[in-house]
C-alpha cells in the first residue's frame, strides 16, 4: 500500500476503493456496479423518451 501512496496510484484510483478486507472489496464492488447500473438504466430510459 505504501508503494501505492508513495506514487500517486492510490490518490488516482481513490483511496475508497482500496479495502483492508476481501469482504469489504466485495462490498464496495457491488455498490460501484449498483450505481452504472443505475446510471445506465436511467440513461436508456431517457433516450426511449425521446
């Protein structure tokens, strides 16, 4: 993790994806792919409006 932070990666990528537990990776992989497929349920909806 230090070699990480040390270069910059850790600060790109977020510092909230970064989990100290593999549970909690899962966790946090869940909510990202919940949230694009909300974004792109919702953007499919909006061109079908059109």
């Amino acid at each position: 993790m230090r070699v990480m932070e040390k270069s910059g990666f850790l600060e790109k990528a977020g510092a909230e994806n970064f989990c100290g537990h593999i549970d909690d990776a899962l966790k946090r992989a869940a909510e990202i792919t919940e949230k694009e497929e909300t974004y792109r349920t919702g953007v499919k909806d909006q061109c079908r409006r059109r």
